[in-house]
C-alpha cells in the first residue's frame, strides 16, 4: 500500500507543497510501522529465547515488565505514529473547511494527545513499583486518557471532514446531479475514520477492562493508522481514474455522433457506441454574489428544473 500510495502521489498533477506534505507522511508511517514490527521481533526473542531461563518469573514476568526497553520504545513510536495519523486527519479537515477556526477544537484535542502520550512513555520507562502490572495506578490512567483523547480526536475531525463532503455534494445536486466522485470520496473518508474509531474503541475498553487483550489491538493499530492513510488515496485515486475514464468514453461519445449529425458518418452501431450518463467533476466550491436581474435571463435559458449555478468547485481529493 505504500508503494501504492507513493506511485498516485507522484502521478498525480497535485501541487508541489501538497505532494511533499503527503510523501513525507507516508514515509513517516512506513518507518514507524516497520520499526515498530523490528522491536517486536527483538522483543518476542528475547523473552522466549535469550532470557527464557535467566529472567526472574520466566517470559511471563519478561512481557509483563513494562519497564523493559522494548515496550518503551514500543510505545514511543505508537505514539509517535498517532501523532502523525491524528495530524493528517486534522490537516485534511482544514483542506477542506479552509478555515482555521473549524479545527481549533480537533488541534486542541491533538495537544491532549501529545500531552497524554509523553505522559505515557515517561511513566511507563519510570515505573518501578507494580512496574508488572500496567493497570497501576501510575501508568494506567495515562493510558486510559491517550486512548480517550485520540478516540475524540480521530471522531470529531473524521465527523467535520464528512459534514464538509456531505454539505458540498447537496448544494452541487443542482449542477450535477449525481456526480460520480463526491459520494465515493465521502465513502471512502468514513470507512478509513470507522475502521480507525473501532480500533480504538476496542483498545479502550479492553484496558478499563483490564483485559490483556489490549496488547494485542495495540500491536494491531500501528499498521492500521498506516492502512488508513493508504487506503483514502489509493481509493481516491482509483475513484478519479474510473470517473475520468467515463468522462473521456462520453466526450467521445459526444464527438462521434456530432460528426454523424454533419453527414461525416451514416450509421452508429449501438454495440459499439454504447449511451453513458456523462458525469460532471466538482473540484473545489467557490461562492459569489450574483445579480438577480442576470439570475433571471439566465435561467429563462436554462432548461425547465435547471437552475443556474452561483458556484464552482475545484479541490483535488488526492490532495488531502
């Protein structure tokens, strides 16, 4: 997926400053999720082989040691690795909003996380009494409020981001009637957030559980932020390709039978030009004032249930 995601990025005619952002991102998850995978490694081996005899307790104490190197570091770099996965989802809020003041509120909540995460790896590489038990009383409620502030991030920047899509694709229904790339867009957005939210949702209840289970969604969330990241470009991407392919067969399409209509041609065979609803792209939503009086002679030339657009659009969904 990420190789995926690199080959869109740079096939892609997005703006340069937009590229870069996301290149970087992705590279940054792809170093997290593999460092991540490599202590796990180092770590499994050392608790079941090289100090399997020598460990007081054996490789249960081992992995239930919170203090040991490999889960500091394990969970420096998931933290490291949500930070980033929050910033994205909060930076394609404002993409799409373009406004600073709908994402004051998400931006704080990603403070909370970055609070509640350093929070969490120094308490953890502290701890020394109960430093067997993770649910104590000095790493657990650091744990609990990381899980809870990125949960509420992930949810509300996720919510605002599919208002904005949902919100755009309404007022456009009049201009382009069931447009073939807004709704899919809006799809795929939510699918990347719930996947991300149930995540999250089971990591957190299974640590006020005090199941042990969460070590386990833990582990699994790391390459999930990755996945999500991945999936809303190269779907997006697959999306645009299929919307412009149908786009370029009805220009086509158009093109033929005028030629017919001017006598170039005599037959159409229905086989071969087969009839396509043409789709009509909304990139980016602009609004302006309108005269009313040229309102009016414009819609006198519109046709009966057509009204004439007061907006354009034009953001590249690749880019966010």
């Amino acid at each position: 997926m990420f190789i995926g995601t690199i080959w869109v990025l740079f096939q892609r005619n997005i703006s340069r400053a937009a590229n870069r952002r996301m290149v970087t991102v992705a590279c940054s998850l792809l170093l997290f999720s593999t460092a991540h995978l490599i202590i796990d490694t180092i770590r499994t081996e050392e608790g079941l082989v090289q100090q399997r005899s020598t460990f007081p307790g054996g490789p249960t104490a081992f992995f239930s040691d919170v203090a040991q190197w490999s889960f500091v570091y394990k969970n420096l770099l998931y933290t490291l690795q949500t930070l980033v996965g929050d910033g994205v989802v909060i930076y394609r809020c404002y993409v799409v909003w373009q406004s600073w003041y709908i994402i004051i509120i998400p931006c704080m909540l990603w403070c909370s996380v970055a609070a509640t995460g350093a929070g969490c790896v120094y308490s953890i590489s502290q701890a020394t009494i109960n430093k067997e038990n993770i649910f104590a009383p000095g790493t657990g409620p650091w744990i609990t409020s990381f899980l809870a502030a990125t949960l509420f991030t992930n949810l509300l920047s996720t919510s605002l981001l599919a208002y904005r899509i949902w919100s755009i694709g309404r007022r456009v229904t009049n201009v382009a009637l069931a447009t073939g790339l807004m709704w899919p867009i809006l799809r795929v957005i939510l699918d990347a957030g719930v996947l991300y939210s149930l995540s999250l949702l089971a990591a957190l209840s299974c640590f006020i559980a005090k199941n042990h289970g969460h070590y386990i969604v833990l582990d699994m969330i790391m390459p999930i932020i990755s996945i999500t990241f991945y999936m809303v470009i190269i779907r997006i991407a697959i999306t645009k390709n299929s919307s412009q392919a149908s786009e370029d067969h009805s220009r086509s399409l158009s093109n033929y039978l005028a030629r017919r209509s001017r006598g170039r041609i005599s037959y159409v065979d229905p086989q071969q030009c087969p009839m396509r609803r043409m789709e009509v792209h909304i990139t980016q939503l602009t609004e302006h004032e309108i005269d009313p009086g040229k309102l009016r002679s414009s819609n006198d030339n519109n046709p009966p249930g057509m009204s004439s657009p007061n907006f354009v659009a034009k953001f590249d969904p690749v880019a966010i």
